[in-house]
C-alpha cells in the first residue's frame, strides 16, 4: 500500500485480523478447554498412568491451594468435576466421560492435602480412532480449570 502524495512512504498492514471473543459463559469455557491444544492452566492438574489388564489406570492430583474450598461448619466443602475427553486428531470427535468428587475434608485432612494434593484415579480404556486423552477438572466453587492432555500411546502401553 502506497501513501498518496508521499515519496517513498509505504502504510504496511495485515490484509485481515482474527478475531476471537472470550467465552462468557462456563459451557462456551468448557468447549474451548476441550478442543484448544493448550491444556487450560487455572488449576495444576497433574497425571500419572499405570497400565492395566482393562485399560489405562489414570492417577490424578489437583493443587489443593488452587482450589476455591470454602469453609462451612468447621469442615472444608468443594465439589470437583472430573471430565476424560477422548479426542481424534482431526478435532472432528471428543468422548465425554465425567464424574464428581464431593470434598467435606476436616481441618486436619485439609492440612495434609495441602503439600500433596487432592488425589483421583480413573481407569479409561481409548476407544478406537482416538489421539490423546484430556482429562479436564472443574472446581465448581470457584469456577476454575485445569487440564492435562495424553497422548494414545502413552495409555496403551502405560507408561
């Protein structure tokens, strides 16, 4: 692009601009944290695989200091939902497993779940034609995810 009534003054621009709007509502979070390739990083979700006769033993632990406990009659409450996304590479196909994990821990359990974690263990078996397994945590009381994505290979051999 060229400056009319400029000598040797050029106007350099990009000939269109992306735009993307953040998600407003927890579904639009949830969808975007399924299919972006970055895992989503508000809680430190960390994993670890043992094999097994039926499928991939998955060993979760969420950052007990990430999480929005509340306390209420001298217990710690939160709800943790746990999602096992089986994804293809193509990003045409996701299976959606979940579950729910209720804390009431007493102040002693919080105390020790501190440093370690809170811990939780899921067995997936991949179904054909599928790449990597997300696993997604929401923190229901703070609205907060997290996320660790593993590849097939990883929970065929269990490693």
């Amino acid at each position: 692009m060229k400056i009319v009534d400029q000598k040797g003054v050029f106007l350099r621009g990009r000939t269109g601009y992306l735009y993307s709007r953040e998600p407003t509502t927890l579904k639009e979070r949830f969808q975007q944290a399924i299919w972006l390739p970055a895992d989503a990083s508000e809680l430190t979700v960390t994993a670890v695989i043992d094999g097994t006769q039926t499928g991939a033993d998955v060993k979760i632990t969420v950052a007990t200091s990430d999480l929005g406990l509340q306390q209420q009659a001298g217990r710690w409450l939160d709800k943790l939902d746990f999602f096992f996304i089986q994804r293809d590479d193509a990003g045409l196909q996701a299976v959606v497993d979940g579950q729910t994990l209720g804390l009431r821990l007493t102040p002693a359990t919080y105390q020790s779940m501190l440093p370690a974690g809170v811990p939780f263990e899921h067995v997936v078996t991949l179904k054909p034609g599928m790449a990597s397994l997300r696993v997604l945590v929401v923190d229901e009381n703070s609205g907060r995810m997290g996320s660790v994505t593993i590849p097939a290979p990883a929970l065929g051999s269990g490693q």
